[in-house]
C-alpha cells in the first residue's frame, strides 16, 4: 500500500484517508479538511468493535485517530522534495471517552517555514506537535504529544 500512496499528493490521501481500512475498522473519520490552512479534524464514534471491557473507548483507537495526520499536513505544507515521518509519540489518557470524542490538527505556515529553514540548512529538523482528544461535553479525553522527522530528501 506504501507504494502506491507514494504516487498521490498528501491531500488526495487525506480526502481518500476515510477508506483506509485501519481506520475505517477503528470507525476513524476526517470530518473536516481545510487544505488551504492545513487543518484537518478527525472524530471517532464509540461502537462495540473500538469498546474497551470498561465500556469506554479502546485507547488503541484513541492514538489511530490521531495517528498519520500531522505527516500529511507538514508533507503538504513542505511540498516535494522533503521526508517525513512520525518520530515518537506519546498520549497522556485523562479521562474515559464514552461518546463521540474529536480532535483538531493544525500546521500554521509560519510553524513549516521554520522547518524548513532548518531543513534546507542540513538540518534534522524534530517539530512537536501537541493535540487535544475532546468528548462532545468539551471534556478533554487524552492528550497527544507527536514528534516528527523532516529532512531534505
């Protein structure tokens, strides 16, 4: 599959993402994509298949939906000629989802072009991303701490 997501713009991926059978399974959605700002949000409905036995959301599915995002957006932002690549990532579970729980990403262009500087430089660049997963009370759920790789290709 790699392959074959290699030969499309991180956009296109972004709008087919939905289909991507990890998270069409986890029921992951993209219920928002702004590519022009590099915004995206992604939801996640609470079902039998992404329940825990404590009957709140699986913490597995919790990461997922806040798994490839941040690549495609910073890919998006660079354009050609730069590799990404999730370097770490940790979540900090706060409190039981239950509903419908949402989260927001955003990668300004004044955050790439910093990125890019260092980049073009020479440099190993390892941007930190930080996320909230929200329920639909305004409850935060978990939060998400994501670092990147970016260097010139």
């Amino acid at each position: 599959m790699n392959k074959l997501l290699r030969h499309f713009t991180p956009a296109t991926v972004i709008r087919w993402i939905n289909w991507w059978p990890p998270l069409l399974g986890a029921g992951i959605r993209v219920t928002h994509f702004a590519e022009s700002e590099c915004r995206i949000e992604v939801s996640l409905r609470r079902t039998w298949y992404n329940t825990n036995y404590l009957g709140s959301h699986f913490g597995g599915s919790l990461y997922a939906m806040c798994d490839p995002f941040l690549v495609f957006l910073m890919l998006k932002r660079l354009g050609k000629g730069y590799i990404v690549w999730d370097q770490a990532a940790e979540i900090q579970f706060i409190k039981p989802g239950r509903g419908t729980v949402r989260v927001k990403f955003h990668i300004s262009q004044e955050q790439a072009e910093a990125v890019r500087a260092e980049a073009d430089a020479g440099q190993r660049v390892r941007p930190v991303f930080e996320a909230e997963v929200i329920a639909d009370s305004g409850e935060v759920v978990a939060r998400v701490k994501k670092t990147l790789y970016v260097r010139r290709a």
